[in-house]
C-alpha cells in the first residue's frame, strides 16, 4: 500500500505572512467565477491554508478585501467549517474515520494506535525528529464517503482504504520519513497545501492517477457480469409508460 | 423478468480510463444530450415531461419525484435559473456518489447539462464536499473536457443553448448536504439552514429560482432521455420506478456498490455480497444512513422502496446499507451516531444545539454502566422535544438511532447498568478481529 518513492519532498520554509500578488490575483480570479463574488469564498479560504498552511488573519483580510467584506464576516464564514484550520497544519494531515462503522470495523483501535505512536492528542501536529522530511498532524474524521472500504484514513483528503493500526503505522511512518506514499484509489499523496491549492479550484493535473475504484466500488457490476445480468434492453419495453407510472 | 442487478450508472466503471470523456463516449456516453438537444425531442419541456413520466424520485434520501421538483420552476420570473448538484455526500453509510463520480464523472456532467436545459438554467454548480480530493480533480477535469468538446460553453452543438459549470468544494459540514444550508454555503456564508418557504425552487440561491438534485439524481436523467421513461419505470415498484446503487458496508463479505432495481431485499443483497463476514448474523442494520432508524435480521426480506422501507418503520434514504454482527453493541453505535449529530448540529435552532448535547451526556452515561432505568425514559423524552422542532431534518435524524435501538435493543441498554459497564468486547467487531474473539 505505501509503495516507496524516490521523489523528494520540499523543505517546508518560514511561513509568509503577507499575501503577495500573484495570491490577491488568484483570490480574484476565484470570485470572478461566480455570478456573485462572495460565492468564491470557501475556495479562497482553502487558497488561503495552501498559500499560509491555516487560515491566517493576513488571508481573512485579504479574502475581506477582495470581497468588500469585514473581516468580522469572512472569520465567521471560516470558523464554521471544519477543515478550515486555525493553527498550522502538517505537511500531512492524518484522519482516521472514527465515525459508527468505521470505528466499530477498527477505526478506533487505529486512531487509538497512532495518538500513541505520534504522541499526539486529536488535531495535534506530532513533532518533528532530526530523520523526519515532513511532519504529520492527526485527527479524527466523520464519515468521509467510503463506507465500503472500512476502516478508513485519509491523508490530505486521499483515500486510504482499508487499514488497520499495523498499516496505519507504517503508513505514518512513510510520511514522515518521506517515503512517499499512493492513495489506494489515487495519486501520490501530495503536500496538504498542494491539497488545498486544488480545492480552491487549481486543478494539478493529476485526476489520471490511480484506478476508477477498487474492488468494493466494482464488485456488483462483476457480479452482474458474470451472470449475464442488464437493465433491460429499451427495445424491449413498450414504448408507452404503463397507467400510473406518472407520479 | 427484470434480472436481479440492472447496471445503469455503474455499468462503464470497468472500462479503460472510464473517468476520460473518450471513454465515456466509446461506451455511448453523450447519447442523451444529443438526443435532448434535437429539435424534434420537443425541447425542455419535453425533458420535463420524460423525466416526470420516468418516475424519478430523488436519490439523495427524500424520495420527491425530480420531474415534478423541476415542475415548480417559474419559468415566467425574470431571474436566472440555476441548477446545483447536491454532492456533499455525507450521511454517514453513504458512499454511492463518491464512486460513481470517481469512476464516470462524465455520466454526471452529461446529466447536469440536460437538467440545466430542462429548467432552462444557464448556469450549473457541482457542490461536492472539500474532503475527497481525488474525486474533485476528476469532476473538475470532466467540466474541462465537456467544454473542450462543446458540451459545456456557448451554443452547445449548434443548439442556440449556452451552459457553463463551476465545480465547487465545501470545505468541511455535514449540515451542508441539507439544500437550504448547502445554498447558503455556496452563497459564502455559514452553512446554516433557511427558513421555509419560500423554497428553493422559488427563492434559492441569490433568490432565484434553484433546482437542487443529488448526484444519483441527475446521473439518472442521461439513461431516461437515451432509454425512455417508460423503460425507467420498467424497473422497480409501483410508486418506486428505477434502478438505485445500494451500498454495502460492515460485517459482511463482500462491501460494496450493488445497482438494482428498487425493491430488491437485503437478504438477496447479503445472498450477492457472499453472506455476512466469519458466518455470523446480523444483528441490525440501516437502511438508508444512521438517520433512517435502524432495523433488524426481522427486516431481511422488506423490499428495499421508499413504500416498503417506510411501512418497516424507517426510511429508504440513501440506500446506506450499514450491516453490524452481534459482535456490536447497539448502545456503544447508538452513542457514537449521537456524537455525530452533536457535532455536525450547525447550532441555529436551540432544541437541536442543545438537545443533541443532551443526548450524548445521557447516553454516555448509560454506555459507561453509571445509568438507570429512569435514564431510557429521559433519553425518549429528549427524543420527543427535539423530533419535528427545527428547520432541517438533522435533529429528526439524530433521534433516529436512538429511539429505534430502544425499541429493539432496550434489554442490552438495561444490561449496561445491571452490569456496571459494557458487556461487548469492541475488539470483536474489527475487520482484524483476533482468532477466538467473541461476543461477549
């Protein structure tokens, strides 16, 4: 699942403060894909934590500006959502899905696990060792849309499918050592502010990666494959709806 | 005889590169809008008319027929018309857009330009939640090559008919899969519910006249254009036509998405997925998300239709099939559902804010063995000040789970405080469940 990767991964650098140029033109350009600019702001906010790695008080002034908005207003917008984040993120943001099915298939004995092997409490950063290339944050997820894939992780927003605290483990390990690591449905795991780059709308060329899904998303159709099994075949239906069909 | 699985939506997510427009439409994709586009179909009104006689009703969980939804569109007011796909899926157990729009987005897109053509919107939004990165790369590179191809854009093939898209990312709320608080997400506010009426197809977004549809929804409308109504309403039930992706998690062999005709049983399901996991038995279940009250191994052979479901005492929802052995304890589930609930409560209406935050104490309580009797009684009376008193339906969701794992489980609820604790081991339940490990 973690396949090892030469690719390198960039030294995170001190975290400008100031929102440059090129940043208040790509704030603007996001706003003027909506028939009404403030519609623009949850990508501008996730803009905001690629440029600054969270949501800084120098970005909620700009997204303000951009927008004729108080600052009031855009930090009471950010505040509201979840994966806007406060204080810096990792290169990696860890989410173990602790929600009803996810939990009882092994998502808290995972989440459990890796609290104990980073040394850290939900939405905590673990800390950074002299071997470590990048530094991972944990935290524990509602129900992420991969029910069938259960118990799930996500990191940067990438499906990983399938764990248990062993491949969790490891999987952390991966990250922070820089191995490089392939979503199971995906690409290899970018920066989480590269992440957010293509959340607010900055398409990375990357949706070729990986598979259409794995095994649990196709296994139906492989039935009905094997069986022989269709929708009926529309020459085959009367052409007119039968009497009560309307509703 | 329709066969036992009908596959529709996911019937090109085995083919190469099936997320690639070339390969969508090497497997007959873009068929329903050419056909929609032609003058002699008879315009929107006549996809209006297809999709209302197809029997569509909504696949995001409440069942309301599509074609009529579009119906309430005025047509004689001066604003724009907007379109906006619902795919913040989020209900817990629901994992059905997710795939489809990682495997064939296109079949999405297709669907979002003939609605948009139906209720004659010339702008559409995809509001896909922020958490699922992949996905959104694929709908996003999807929009790009529909307008690359004159799908999307000005004058779509010649038809004097303009559509553009933006693809959206939520950006973390559960409440935003509600259509009112999604509304006011896209709007870039806080994602909290409006006040209805007036209703979104009235007053939606920027107050105008809005058509919000689920993902399931509007993937459904290219096959009922392509195929005809009366071939959709071939399949299914009488007042639940169609075909429906029922996804399968938990305790069972084989998870995963099935695509059949509504009114499939889960026993046939469980049958087709290899049976439940190790031989045991299934203990209880939700049909259509943790909001859908849960059901048991006495609700095997109720037919999976919005009539059926609902005669059983639930909802046919999302079509979440969460399946939990009996190595589960219904409270410690029950519990952590509520936890959710408490979390995800967007804090504008007072019973469920602070009614949600009552739960969990009482429940928490009962979990750890420190309650009482009396305590069963409190947690259904909270129940009943909260159900039916907010604007959105995520109160009437959280007390769900609550007041259908007393109505089956109540003796194991009594057990946790007769015993002093939970009589479960959780290591039982895991996907890696050591050798040996039992119930209890």
């Amino acid at each position: 699942m973690s396949t090892p990767m030469s690719t390198p991964i960039s030294v995170p650098v001190t975290t400008p403060t100031v929102i440059d140029d090129t940043t208040y033109a790509e704030l603007r350009e996001i706003a003027a894909r909506y028939p009404q600019a403030r519609s623009g702001l949850l990508p501008m906010l996730h803009l905001v934590q690629s440029v600054h790695g969270r949501v800084t008080p120098e970005g909620i002034e700009a997204c303000a500006e951009v927008l004729g908005l108080s600052a009031a207003e855009v930090s009471g917008v950010a505040t509201f959502y979840t994966m806007f984040k406060r204080k810096p993120v990792g290169d990696y943001l860890v989410g173990v899905c602790t929600n009803t099915l996810c939990a009882v298939m092994g998502g808290d004995a995972i989440f459990d696990r890796l609290k104990e092997h980073l040394d850290v409490g939900n939405d905590e950063t673990a800390e950074r060792r002299p071997q470590d290339a990048a530094t991972v944050s944990l935290e524990h997820i509602e129900c992420n849309a991969a029910c069938d894939y259960a118990p799930v992780v996500m990191v940067n927003w990438e499906f990983m499918d399938n764990q248990t605290p062993e491949s969790a483990t490891q999987l952390v390990d991966d990250l922070r050592t820089g191995a490089g690591v392939r979503s199971t449905r995906g690409p290899r795991i970018c920066s989480w502010r590269q992440a957010e780059r293509v959340l607010a709308g900055f398409n990375d060329g990357q949706a070729d990666e990986g598979p259409a899904g794995g095994a649990p998303t196709m296994h139906g159709l492989g039935i009905a494959r094997d069986r022989g099994w269709t929708a009926p075949d529309p020459a085959s239906v009367p052409a007119q709806p039968q009497e009560g069909d309307s509703k | 005889m329709t066969d036992t699985l009908t596959p529709v939506l996911t019937r090109n997510w085995d083919a190469d590169r099936s997320w690639t427009l070339a390969s969508y439409e090497a497997q007959g994709g873009y068929a329903g809008l050419k056909k929609a586009l032609a003058p002699e179909f008879g315009g929107p009104d006549a996809v209006v008319s297809a999709v209302k006689d197809s029997g569509l009703r909504g696949r995001g969980g409440a069942g309301f027929p599509t074609g009529m939804k579009w119906g309430f569109i005025p047509q004689d007011n001066p604003k724009p018309k907007y379109l906006v796909v619902n795919a913040d899926e989020s209900e817990p157990g629901t994992c059905k857009d997710i795939p489809l729009m990682m495997a064939s987005p296109h079949t999405l897109v297709e669907g979002v330009i003939i609605s948009s053509f139906a209720i004659r919107a010339n702008q559409a939004f995809i509001y896909i939640r922020g958490e699922v990165l992949h996905v959104i790369r694929r709908v996003q590179r999807a929009v790009q090559e529909a307008y690359l191809a004159g799908h999307l854009g000005k004058n779509i093939h010649g038809s004097g008919y303009d559509l553009d898209v933006v693809v959206h990312a939520g950006a973390g709320a559960y409440i935003c899969g509600e259509e009112t608080a999604l509304l006011e997400g896209l709007e870039g506010r806080r994602g909290q519910p409006r006040l209805r009426p007036p209703f979104p197809a009235v007053a939606g977004l920027y107050a105008s006249p809005t058509v919000i549809n689920n993902v399931e929804s509007i993937a459904s409308v290219p096959s009922i254009i392509d195929n005809g109504a009366a071939w959709f309403s071939s399949m299914g039930t009488e007042r639940s036509k169609g075909f429906g992706i029922f996804s399968l998690s938990g305790h069972v062999t084989n998870p995963g998405q099935y695509e059949a005709p509504l009114g499939i049983t889960l026993r046939t399901l469980i049958d087709l997925a290899g049976g439940m996991r190790g031989g045991r038995q299934l203990k209880f279940w939700t049909p259509g998300g943790s909001s859908t009250p849960m059901l048991t191994a006495e609700h095997l052979d109720v037919p999976l239709d919005f009539e059926g479901v609902g005669a059983a005492g639930s909802m046919l929802g999302t079509r979440a099939l969460q399946l939990f052995d009996e190595t589960v304890c219904a409270v410690r589930a029950t519990l952590r559902w509520t936890e959710f609930y408490k979390h995800e409560s967007c804090g504008k209406c007072t019973p469920c804010r602070e009614g949600t935050w009552w739960l969990v104490q009482t429940l928490a309580r009962l979990e750890k063995g420190q309650g009482s009797e009396a305590d069963l009684d409190l947690l259904l009376d909270q129940c009943d000040n909260i159900l039916g008193r907010s604007f959105c339906a995520l109160a009437d969701g959280a007390v769900s789970p609550i007041q259908s794992s007393i109505q089956y489980f109540r003796d194991e609820f009594v057990e946790h405080f007769t015993s002093g604790g939970c009589p479960f081991d959780p290591a039982a339940s895991t996907l890696f469940a050591p050798a040996g490990a039992s119930a209890s």
